[in-house]
C-alpha cells in the first residue's frame, strides 16, 4: 500500500490559500514525519511517493527509528545523464527503491522532441545500485 509524500514536503495544492504549504511545513517537524511513517507502517503502509527534497528525513527514519518503508521517488530527466545518474545513487544511498519522472517534466522532453533524454533517464533506472553491489 502507498501514501502520497506532498503534504510531508508542504505542497499542499490549496489553490489561493497560500499559507496552507507553510502551515503543513511547519507542523510536519522531523519528529511528526517519523510518527506519521511509523504510524503508515503499524497499519500496513509499506511506500511512500516522495520528491527528492524529502529523502533527507525519510532516511533518518529508516536509520534512526528503524523503518521498513519503500520510497517511490521522483526525478526529472535531463539531458545530462551524468547529473541524472549522480542523483540517483544518491537517492539510492538515502533509501529511495523506486523510481519515476515527475509527470510535468517528462511531457516537457516530449513535446520538445526529447524522447531520447526520457529513454536514457529510463535506462538508468536499470542499472545496477549501489545497494546492489
């Protein structure tokens, strides 16, 4: 089972109500996102969706409380492959196990006639990890 990880990093989607991200900022301390993840867990909650801004805290969970969660983390492709893969070992090392494009960026290479930049992204997907070795 999977929760959405936009309310722990503030994007709130509250159209004109712009405190709302700052207000889930605010309230979700490290100490409230490692009790919401322990409480997703205790219920049967094995993932969470993140963006990349958020794997900072989701790994201090995973190693100072302990966790079991999968992190399904978003990237954006980019034509520098090197910087792509960079940020994912990166995220890997952090406790990311799945990957996918942010929606918005992807159509952006698309519509741009940029296939290629998304299938290298997708192909490092593939590659071995670091937790692999």
């Amino acid at each position: 089972m999977l929760i959405g990880g936009n309310l722990i990093g503030g994007w709130a989607h509250s159209r004109d109500l712009l405190y709302v991200s700052r207000l889930f900022k605010a309230y979700n301390t490290d100490e409230k996102v490692f009790e919401t993840l322990a409480l997703c867990e205790a219920h049967g909650i094995n993932t969470i969706q993140l963006d990349p801004a958020c794997i900072n805290v989701f790994h201090r969970y995973l190693t100072e409380r302990g966790g079991k969660m999968q992190a399904l983390v978003c990237v954006y492709p980019d034509a520098d492959v090197a910087k792509v893969k960079s940020q994912l070992e990166s995220l890997l090392e952090k406790g990311a196990t799945f990957f996918y494009t942010h929606g918005g960026a992807t159509d952006q290479q698309l519509m741009n006639g940029r296939l290629d930049v998304v299938a290298k992204t997708c192909l490092l997907y593939t590659s071995p990890s670091p937790r692999d070795s």
